[in-house]
C-alpha cells in the first residue's frame, strides 16, 4: 500500500468516526419546550386532524448501544490492521494467517503421506491405495492439460502409452513432475530460406514415419534433414530422450502429422514446458502423481476418467 493510499485511508475512518458521533450527539440532545412547540421539531405526518408525530430522540440504551458500537470500531484499529499503513497491536494479518493454516495442512498431508516418502514410484505403484491418491492428484493438477484419461491432446503428450519424449523409467517420470521440463524446437525459417525447403524437410519427415509421399521432395529434405535436424532427432530420426527431442519415425505426433502442422514445425519452431511441482505438490505428492502415470503403462491399470 502506497503512503498515498494509506493516508486516503486513515481520514476517511476518521470522518466516518467522526460524522457517526456527531450524529449521534445531534440526534440525542435534550429539545427545550419551543423545540416542542416549533413545528420544524416534528416530522410533517399528522393523522385525524390533531395526532402529530414529533421528531423525539431515541431512547437512551438505543443510544448507548451505538456508542458502543463506535468505541468498539476503534477498538477494533488498534487490535486489527485497518488504519492505513498501522498493523494492529495484536499482529494479526490475512496473510499470516493464510501461511499459518497452509502449514498446518501441510503438516497433516506429510503425516499422511509419509509412508510413501522417499519410495522409488515403480515401488509406490504396485500399492493400489497410492496409484487411487495417485490418481486423485493427478486429476486436480495434471488432467487440464493431459486430459482426464491421461491420453493427452494436439501438443500435450499421451501419458497412457509407452511413448516418452524424456524417458519412461520411474527416476524420468519422477524427475519430469518434480523439475519440469523445457523442450524447444528453433525456429528453421531464416536456415532454411524459403518455403520450397521447407516443404521438401517436412515431406521427409513424413517419409520417416512410412506415410506415402513424393519420393523427389523426400530425398531433396534428407540432405537438409541430415545438416540440421539429425543433431537432435539423431541421424535415424529416432529422436533424443536427453534433449526431448521427438521420435519421427513412430505414429505419435505431438503436433500433428499433417503436412501443414508438420511446416508449421519447422517454420517457427515449437516450445513446450511441463511446469515444474515440486514446489506446488512437494516431492512425496509427487511421487504419488508420477507412480499413477508409472502405472498406466508399466502396469495392469488402464487409463480411466477420474
């Protein structure tokens, strides 16, 4: 909060302190006979010609009740934050609290969650209960992205089946939920120089995978294909689990198998991160979520909606 802020915010409490007392003093002072007699002492309603309603001040407990409301209101500033930049003499503050009740409840999911602590996720899958919690976790923090079935979705990959574009052993998975991951795929444009190269690379890279395609823009692509793409994707096209860099030569397309989508590629590159969690889970959470993944292809379990 900005000084200017602060000091908007402490006069208008005490105007508003202020203006309700003064109301109040107003409202409850004694009226003398001509207050009485003064027809501006009434409150215009006459019925039957003779009752006139006089403006009387209110009963004094009503009175004191709303004093005390006041004199609790600045008690209330002193205790809590309220008053502009002053913290409250008690030292509460919402964010305190917050971080208070976070560790609490972190404090109760380590307990809970302490058998599985430091367990290799291949271990923690063969325990049905932890693949269940596993799955359950899986659901509130991963399915917006890989779907509620894990089998992914154009850009984010399938994590049913036994395709891993950093690796499918326990330690890879774990290490992908726990740091993240950063794949980038540069941008060919400018290398390349015009959009005949670019076809004749992408038309290539369909041949790798066994699509039919024009044999003359294939063998024109191999030669850029094997001074620019295999230093990731590896001379087979096989691809690189250390890099991330993607199989070619299997049916999985991340991005589309289109030649379109597959131009688009190598036109303006790609980028893609899985966002680090330990941070968000904790590392034994993390296990639970990385075993469930673990299990929908190294196991018996089958991808199912959570």
């Amino acid at each position: 909060m900005t000084m200017g802020w602060s000091f908007y915010i402490i006069a208008f409490v005490v105007l508003n302190i202020v203006a309700s007392a003064w109301l109040l003093w107003w409202t409850s002072r004694k009226r003398d006979a001509s207050d009485t007699a003064d027809s501006s002492a009434t409150t215009g309603h006459v019925w039957d010609g003779d009752l006139t309603e006089y403006n009387k001040p209110l009963p004094k407990w009503w009175i004191n009740l709303f004093w005390l409301t006041i004199v609790f209101a600045i008690g209330y500033l002193v205790w809590y934050p309220g008053f502009g930049h002053f913290a409250g003499t008690a030292g509460w503050s919402s964010r305190g609290q917050l971080a208070a009740e976070q560790a609490d409840a972190e404090k109760k999911l380590a307990q809970a969650f302490a058998g599985f602590a430091g367990k290799p996720i291949d271990v923690i899958a063969m325990d049905a209960g932890a693949v269940t919690t596993g799955r359950r976790i899986y659901a509130h923090n991963c399915a917006m992205c890989h779907g509620s079935d894990a089998r992914g979705g154009k850009g984010f990959p399938n994590l049913s089946d036994n395709i891993w574009l950093w690796g499918g052993k326990p330690e890879d998975i774990l290490t992908s939920v726990i740091n993240g991951r950063q794949a980038a795929m540069p941008t060919l444009a400018g290398v390349l120089g015009n959009e005949q190269a670019i076809t004749e690379a992408a038309v290539y890279v369909q041949s790798l995978s066994g699509m039919p395609v024009d044999a003359a823009l294939a063998g024109a692509g191999q030669k850029t294909f094997a001074g620019l793409c295999a230093a990731c994707h590896g001379a087979d096209g096989k691809g690189n689990t250390a890099l991330g860099a993607a199989n070619l030569t299997d049916q999985d397309w991340l991005h589309g198998s289109a030649i379109e989508d597959i131009r688009a590629s190598i036109r303006n590159g790609r980028n893609g991160q899985m966002p680090a969690h330990r941070d968000i889970l904790g590392e034994t959470r993390s296990r639970l979520v990385a075993a469930y993944v673990y299990s929908l292809s190294h196991g018996d379990n089958k991808p199912k909606s959570p």
